[in-house]
DNA sequence: AACTCTTACCCTCACGTATGGGTTAAATGT
DNA sequence: ACATTTAACCCATACGTGAGGGTAAGAGTT
C-alpha cells in the first residue's frame, strides 16, 4: 500500500502480517524468514511476498506447530525437492496433526460441557440465596448441596 | 494405597494425581497447595485430600486457566466468603471461559477443514506423480495448480 | 542397601519488555 | 539548493515470563 514499488520495512510487514517487530525478528533468528536485502543502515527491506510468508508461519502455529518444527518442515520440502517421498512426508505430518486436531476439538467439547455443568449448578446456588446470608450462602454453593453432584471445576474449593 | 491411615508423602500424590513432583512443588511456591506438616527430615507430608486438589487444578488448567489465574480464584472464594458477590464472579468468570472455549472450537473447527483441504490437495499431487519424475512434480504440486486454489496451509513453501 | 526426598540450578519456547543508541523521510529554516 | 531538525522508525542486546523438564549432590527413610 505505502511502497506501490518493491519493498517493506519491518514495522510494515509487522503491520500487514499481524506479528509485532519483535516476532519477525525471532523468525529471521530461527531462519524461517529472510530480508531480501538490507539498507546501508542495516534496515531489513522485504519482498512484499514476505507477508503471505508471516501469515504462513501464522497458520502452522495456530495448528499448534512450533516454529523449529516449521523450520525442519521447511528443510524437509527445500533439500528434498529430488527426493520421491517429500509430499509423502507432507502428508503423513499434517494427517498426525488431523488427527491431534480432532482429539483436541473432543477435549474442547467436554470441557465446554463442564463448564455448561458448573454455570448450571451456580444457578442453584443463586437461588438459594435470599434464604439465608451470603457468608452461609457461600457455605452452602462451595461445600453443601450434595458433594458427588458438584462440577468438577467446583470440586477443589472446599480443601484449603 | 500405601498409606493406610493419613498423609501421603510427595511422591506417592504426584503417583495418585498424574502430576510430576516438580509440578508439585511449583503448585506450592505458588500457593496452589501445601503439606499438612513436613517429617523431621522436611519430607512434606500431604492430606489424601490433596490427590482431589490436585486434579482440581489440572481440571482448571485443561480450561486453560493459568496458575496465577487459579491463585487468585482461590484468593477470591477464600477471602470473599462473606461479601455478596462472590459466587457472582465466580459466575462471571467462569462465563468467560465458555465463551473463550466455543471462539477456540470454532477455530480448532477451522483449523480442521484447512487440514482436510491440504491433504485433498496433496491427494491431487499424488495422483500426477506417476507422470514425470518427483524433482517436477514437486515443484508442479508447491508452485504449479494454479496458485489461487493453493490450501493456506501450504501457501508459504513457495518463495524461500 | 535401596529407595525416596530435599534444595538448587540450568533448559525450553515464543515471545514481551527495556535499554540506548542509529536511520530515514519529511518538514522546516536559510 | 542545501542544511538542520523532528518524529517515527529501527537496530542489537539482554533479561523476564509461564509451566514445568531434567539433573545433581546430598540427606532422609525403611
């Protein structure tokens, strides 16, 4: 937008990419991504290019891949351009990472589910309280109202 | 189980709760749980009731809670015990966390059709390899199928 | 003797934050 | 036309964070 010519500075690529400085320069340490050049002032300039790169990186972290794993998937696909199996490899790492995906969407849903649980038994709680002061109130939500039917995210708070 | 009658040393709570004895003893620096009393020799001696505490915590970090966050939960309930509101926070937190919950669903839901989208494009590479040799067609199946089809996942491999 | 536990220290990852200075581009002054 | 100032930007370096993992030397327990 602001360069219509060639080239970024880091505050630019960090703006359109959505990562801070600090973050592209930890992914420049980490070798995954490289100025094109430098000015005499030592200011990275990038390829515009750099951003679809960032946003890249961006999607393998949200698939829960750490950076030096991204770094040994991008060995893997640059050394192994001759070799027969590098799109097998490819497949066989983002097949795992479907795989640990679904199990942590499953987690998800039985935490959302616990969480469900103790809002419901909070509601209990609250309807209780007109009855009596809040500190038996609090008496009564945290340690009373049958122990085995409470949540479990409820469950550690009686035992100081 | 070995302890017939009361405590468990900290080994045998890491063995009950899953948890390794250093995150034991983090849990304690924290805050997060203490010994009933130590032996002569400052071995710590915990409650059975501990194993349960224990599993609280790691109930509330599956929710994605951090320690500090559980410190002060259990600082809120412990020293509000007579102020009205508060179950109301814990109500309030515990909102937040469902609706944190579903916006990471929705993304692991995400992330999930991206994956399937990669390896149905990587099926697709699979089945011209058989035309040329491996060198071409990594290079047909990460630069080549018109760029604009290109899963995000696999976007960034093109331009080192 | 064999096992368990203690404290204490360093390692990891993906950055955040702080320091103290250098660069660049634009606006101003002469 | 050239020089200076200014604001914004950037540099390298180093230390901090969270939630532990790992290891060691020594001391306690059975």
């Amino acid at each position: 937008m602001v360069n219509l010519g060639k080239v970024l500075r880091i505050g630019e690529l960090a703006r359109l990419s959505g990562k801070t400085v600090r973050a592209l320069h930890l992914y420049e340490e980490l070798g995954l991504l490289l100025p094109v050049q430098r000015t005499r002032g030592r200011f990275r300039l990038y390829h515009p290019s750099a951003v679809a790169r960032v946003e890249w990186i961006g999607k393998l972290q949200d698939a829960s891949f750490s950076l030096t794993a991204i770094r040994e998937f991008l060995d893997d696909v640059e050394q192994e351009r001759a070799a027969p199996d590098a799109m097998a490899r490819v497949r066989a790492v983002f097949e795992a990472k479907l795989h640990e995906t679904r199990e942590a969407r499953t987690r998800l849903e039985k935490l959302e589910a616990d969480l469900v649980a103790s809002l419901v038994y909070l509601d209990g709680c609250r309807s209780c309280q007109p009855v009596h002061d809040s500190h038996e109130c609090s008496e009564c939500c945290i340690n009373g109202h049958e122990p085995q039917t409470q949540p479990l995210l409820l469950a550690g708070l009686h035992s100081s």
